[in-house]
C-alpha cells in the first residue's frame, strides 16, 4: 500500500476530476463514501491526507482505486486514463502556441540517424522567435543542423491526466550551430538550467521556424448545457 508520503499528492485535484467525469456531485460522493459533503469539499480544496480506510471507500464511490486517486500511476507513460466527457479539439494560434512554448522545458526535436528516424528529448529555451538546446557534437539531436531546410521538426507537448485533456505544439523550419561567441554567451546567460542528461554538452543547436502550429484538447463539464 502506498506510504504516508505518497497520500499527500494532488489528491483533492484527482476526486474532483474523477467526480465530474462521473456526473456527481459532492453530496453524491459523500453519500456513496459514507462522509459529509463538506469533508469532500474540503479535500479537494485543501491539502489534506485522508486515511487507508476512508481512501478504500472513496476510491469505490467514485469506481476507480485508491492508486489512482493517490498518483500511483505518476511514472507510467501519460494519458493512460479515460477520455473525458464532451472533448474538442481545437487549433491554437500562433500567439498561443509561443505562450505554451514559455521561456524553456523540455521538447522532443525529430532526427534521422544512420539507424533511422528518432525522437529525441531535450532541454531547449525560447530565444526571440527561435529554440534553442545544448547537445555534444557527435550526439544524435546535433544532427537536425545537417537537415535540409524545412525538415527539422521540434514538438512540446502537455498532458493533464487529471482532467483527460492537454495541448501540443508543433515547429518545423530549420536548424543551425550556433558559433558565434556573442550568441553562444546570450544563450548561456539565458539558460535556465543545465541539460537533464548531464555530460558536457555545449554545442547549441537554434531552430528557426517557418511554420508553427497546435492543438488543445478542451473538456466541457458535464454540467453545462450542450
């Protein structure tokens, strides 16, 4: 059974999303648990650690298990839940899609090896109009610099297991090295932490993109009209 330290992840923020999937209200749930509905409010308003006992029953209320309610599932791959109620997908504008994109994080940049294509994660940051990321000169992401242009192809994505829903992004355009001094110390400068991977990785790599687009998955509540 999970440990102490493992009840208290978003709980709350899991029986909320389960319970509108579902339809229910909180003195639904209440009702099925055997508890008041200002306890269930007030777990998934607060930061609260519920017992064994209570999480058996809410788990049977709300038809799932007390490993999902309590994040047991956090390293499987994600959208491994059910699709919510009401979905639409929806393109994003290019706007949007910078917003998403942030100031940094982690994408997946597309390659072509000797062994054939790849999708390789890294840690990239916004510069301007561009993304960058370190890698070492002979490792598989340095490749997309040797791609014809408009066939590098550079994606983030985010998926809310939660809510059953997420957004992607998408840039394709083309790659270079960054040499230049001046331009190698700004992003440097610029870099919010070093590469995940570890090792010494200090080729940049920048991407411009021609073309930038994406989608979100939008989840109407059951509740609203339509």
């Amino acid at each position: 059974m999970p440990g102490p330290e493992h009840l208290k992840g978003d709980i709350g923020r899991r029986v909320a999303a389960r319970r509108e999937q579902l339809g229910l209200s909180r003195e639904e749930v209440a009702l099925r648990a055997g508890s008041a509905p200002g306890y269930i409010q007030y777990l998934e308003e607060q930061t609260a650690t519920p017992g064994m006992g209570f999480l058996l029953r809410l788990a049977d209320a709300l038809e799932t298990t007390v490993v999902a309610l309590t994040g047991g599932t956090a390293d499987l791959p994600p959208g491994i839940g059910h699709a919510a109620y009401h979905p639409e997908l929806v393109d994003l504008g290019a706007e949007e899609c910078w917003q998403l994109l942030g100031t940094h994080g982690v994408g997946r940049v597309a390659v072509t090896t000797h062994e054939g294509p790849a999708i390789l994660p890294v840690n990239y940051l916004v510069s301007g109009r561009e993304v960058a990321f370190r890698t070492q000169p002979e490792a598989a992401p340095a490749l997309v610099a040797r791609a014809a242009p408009g066939e590098v192809a550079f994606e983030v994505d985010h998926i809310d297991d939660a809510f059953s829903q997420g957004w992607s992004v998408l840039l394709v355009g083309s790659a270079r090295t960054v040499t230049e001094s001046d331009a190698v110390g700004a992003l440097e400068a610029h870099a919010h932490t070093t590469p995940w991977a570890g090792g010494d990785r200090d080729l940049w790599v920048a991407i411009a993109p021609a073309h930038v687009s994406g989608r979100r998955i939008r989840v109407r509540h059951t509740h609203e009209p339509g």
